[in-house]
C-alpha cells in the first residue's frame, strides 16, 4: 500500500530495481464487496516484477472503506497482504479452509478470475489473498517476469493500461 501510485513505482523502481509496472487506475473489478456489502471502492493497481517477487503497489486516493484502509489510513503505507494462486479444483477447500480457520472474509471480486481477502492479520499481521490459478493469470505473472527480465531498468518504467485490457490478480 502506497500513499501515492506514481511516488511508489518511481520509488521501488529508483532504489529496489522493481519494474517495469503495470498501471490500472481506478479499478473496482466485478461484485465487489467489503465486509459482506456491495462497494464501488476504487483503487489504483501497479504491477511489477523485482527479482523473483512479484509486487503490487496500491494506492486508494479516494474515499471509501476497503480492506486497505483497514490498515492504512490518507497519507500512509506498507506492507498489505501476499496472495496465493489457486487452481479451480481446489478453490472452494481453500477458501473454507480460511473460514474454518477463524478468518473473517474481509472483501471478495471478479476480475479475470475469483479473488477473496482473508483477515489473518491477527496471527499473521497482514491480509491474505486467495487468487483464482487460471491460464491468463499465470501468463499475466509470467509477462510481468518477462518484461522485468528485459528491462534496462530506466525505459518506461510505467506502462498504463486500461482495467479490461488486463488480467490482473485484484
């Protein structure tokens, strides 16, 4: 989570070497709820590539409650959840796994796949994202790699792009 979309990829693009990142601004996805009611919070998305991680940086410049502003409030950031890719047949005992766990279901989305946000931050100290394993997320993470892997590390360090254009894993 980042106070600022653009700040944060010139910042881990400048001092981690992470990039080049894909932009979408203002994403909501499809059915999205918070806490279990509808939401129409929007959020910016940038995802890059540093090494063998995959980030996400996310900004929320509007208002609106969501799981981010869970944990940060205007102005701040940090470290926000890690996601699993899980394939279909396994989907629904992963997730009831979570549940069963103890862990509140804090939002739920479609984008290209499901995705759920589990509240672990309890024992955890963070969210923990539950991302459906399909063959357009996984070459979404791969053309991240890819693009992170040919990079000079200063040519276009932000690509934007437009919500439907992309698969994405929020």
């Amino acid at each position: 989570m980042v106070p600022d979309l653009d700040e944060g990829v010139e910042h881990w693009a400048r001092v981690m070497g992470a990039g080049p990142f894909v932009v979408m601004r203002n994403f909501v996805g499809t059915d999205l709820t918070y806490r279990g009611q509808p939401s129409v919070t929007a959020v910016d998305y940038a995802f890059g590539q540093c090494g063998d991680v995959q980030v996400q940086l996310i900004a929320q410049p509007g208002p609106g409650s969501s799981i981010y502003r869970d944990m940060y409030g205007p102005g701040e950031g940090g470290f926000h959840h890690m996601c699993a890719l899980v394939p279909p047949d396994d989907w629904d005992r992963q997730v009831a796994a979570f549940a069963d766990a103890g862990y509140p279901l804090a939002a739920s989305l479609m984008t290209s796949a499901p995705a759920v946000y589990f509240d672990c931050r309890a024992d955890l100290g963070c969210f923990v994202e539950l991302y459906g394993r399909t063959e357009r997320s996984v070459s979404f993470f791969a053309h991240l790699r890819a693009m992170h892997e040919t990079w000079d590390g200063v040519t276009d360090p932000v690509r934007e792009r437009a919500a439907n254009d992309i698969p994405t894993p929020n």
